[in-house]
C-alpha cells in the first residue's frame, strides 16, 4: 500500500523549492575531509555532514520541507508520523517550529535518546512493537480518529525532494563529483541525492548503502519490483525498513544505482573512523556510506568521493560500548 499524497514524481525543481524554503530554518551542514582517511582510501573524500542538522540527522529537511506546505487546515488539526527514531524528532522539531501539534508513533525499542528527544520536541508519543504490529495501520488510524495528516518518512514527494537538498548543498560546495554514497532505508535520502546528481553533476556515480542484513533495496532494483523482507536486525536503526517507497523505486529503477552493503562490524569500525580522524560522532546508520567506500575502495583509486553522513543520534552509553569492543 503507498503513502503518498500525489503520483507526480518529484524533480530536481522540486528539491531547488526545497533548498529555498529551507533556508534560514535547516543548517547548511559543514563538509569535511581526512587527508588520513584519504590516504587510507586512495582517493579523495569529502564528508557532507548531516549529522550536524538540526535534530541530528539529514530527516530535518524533508520533514520541515513538508509540513511547511501544509495547508492552514492540516497544520491546525495537526501531523501523525511513524519512525524509529530521526523521522520522528525532525517531524516533533520542525512542526514545533511551525506551530503544528504532533503525534509520533515509536517502536518501544527505539533508542532512549531519540524517544526522549522527540518528546523534548513537543510530540505526543504513541508506542508499538515492531516486530509484530503494523506502524502504518497504527498511524492510519490516528489519521483518521484524530484528523490528522501522516506524513511517511520517504514515500512522499515533498519529503524526497527535501532530502535531496543535502547533495545539492555538497555539489554546490565541492563542484561535480565522480561518485556518491548514500545510506538507504526506505530509499528517500537516495532518490532525492540522485536528483540532485543527475542536475549537477551528470557523470557522478551513485551507490546506495543498506545494512547487510536486509539488501531488500539491492533486491527490488534487481528484479524490478519492490521486494518486501522481515525487519533486519541490524545496529542501522534508521535503516530497518522492510521495503523501499514506491516514489523512490520509480525514480530510480530507469537508472538503478548499484546498492552495496555493509556489516555492522564494518559499521562499528566506520564509527571509531569518524571518532578518530574527523572527530565526528555518527550513528552507526549514518557509517553506512563511509562502509561503502571501503568495500570497493580497489575501484575508487584517486577518484573524488562524495559521501552523506547522515546522522549521529545515539545514546551515549551504547555509543561508548560499541567504540570500546575490539
Ligand atoms: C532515515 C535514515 C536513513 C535512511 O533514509 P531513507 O530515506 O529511509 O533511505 C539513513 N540514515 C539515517 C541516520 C536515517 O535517519
């Protein structure tokens, strides 16, 4: 079942509004480098770092983005939302910000932080099981008991469009680029970036990087539909998604990217990367594509390397844990 509001796919013209209704609201995140990391690579890396936005993590943009077209009926009854965790402080923030009440729908075992943060945001939150209960027929209901309008976490025009100011940003900064690499869940982040990669910088390649224990992104653009898959246990928390948004696979099935994978291991050793040499704290979902370079770093020599950080919430313990295990 699809979630969005309209069938016109969104453009790079669509992401060029965003980039301006955003302005003055979401950071124009810094972009880094690591001649170290560079060295270790063989190839010249620039870091575009959303783990910096406001909330932490790059959801601020599509989510500010949407609600900012809200109409004065739909902001007055409010915002419904589900996610595991950055969907929903960017939705809890930036509707705060916008004056529009919300109600967020959280696995119970979403990490403490972001619970606590997206209540700190102002949204009222509502708790399910992921792992038996249905986030979308619970968010649906809300939808409909409350008024209120749900807004997906990447199958929505508005939301893509957002997402993709982040690689318009990088483009802009860095100029063409002979490849990016994107964390994948539901495929958002990536079809926005490749937006904005076919606009400004054509040659680019772009990979998307999804956690090793659920390749249902990789899968779907293989077999050309979108293939739906258990919930992956992964330390990715923001990329445990079971399928990939319709708007998504249909911007990028005429071009797939080619998706690459990574462990969590190699997403805890990208972790103490950021820690050590751009002294970064990144979510092990926002190591993603850092993983991805890594893992075909033989192909990428003395290539100009793009990648989206795209997040750094995590509980501090958990984050001091994960950096001491060897
Ligand atoms: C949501 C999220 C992703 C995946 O984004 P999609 O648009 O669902 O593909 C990647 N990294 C972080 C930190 C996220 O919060």
């Amino acid at each position: 079942m699809s979630t969005h509001l309209t069938d016109d796919l969104p453009t790079y013209e669509d992401v060029v509004a965003a980039s301006h209704r955003l302005a003055g609201h979401a950071h124009r995140t810094p972009v880094l480098s690591s001649r170290l990391v560079d060295e270790q690579l063989g190839a010249r890396v620039v870091f575009k770092c959303e783990n910096l936005q406001r909330a932490g993590a790059f959801k601020f943009r599509g989510a500010f983005h949407a609600l900012s077209r809200f109409t004065p009926e739909q902001r007055r009854a409010g915002v419904v939302a589900f996610s595991s965790g950055n969907h929903a402080q960017a939705v809890s923030l930036a509707a705060s910000l916008l004056g529009i009440p919300a109600t967020i729908v959280m696995p119970y075992d979403a990490p403490a932080a972001k619970v606590a943060a997206t209540k700190a945001y102002g949204g009222e939150v509502v708790g399910y099981d992921r792992y038996t209960e249905d986030r979308l027929a619970i968010g649906q209901e809300l939808a409909r008991s409350r008024g209120l309008t749900l807004l997906p976490p990447y199958d929505h025009p508005d939301i893509i469009a957002g997402q993709g100011t982040a690689a318009k940003e990088l483009f802009e900064e860095v100029g063409t680029l002979d490849a990016l690499f994107v964390p994948v869940g539901g495929a958002g982040l990536l079809s926005g970036s490749t937006l904005a990669a076919r606009a400004l910088s054509p040659g680019c390649r772009v990979h998307g990087v999804e956690p090793a224990a659920g390749d249902d992104v990789r899968r779907s653009l293989q077999e050309g539909r979108i293939v739906r898959i258990d919930t992956p246990e992964t330390l990715a928390d923001g990329a445990q998604t079971q399928f990939m948004g319709e708007l998504p696979f249909r911007i990028l099935a005429p071009e797939p990217p080619e998706i690459l994978t990574a462990t969590d291991a190699e997403l805890v050793a990208e972790m103490r990367t950021f820690a050590t040499y751009l002294k970064l704290v990144v979510e092990p979902t926002g190591c993603l594509g850092l993983a991805g370079v890594r893992g075909i770093a033989d192909r990428l020599r003395g290539r100009r390397i793009g990648v989206i950080v795209s997040g750094g919430n995590i509980d501090l313990p958990r984050y001091a844990d994960l950096l001491g295990q060897r």
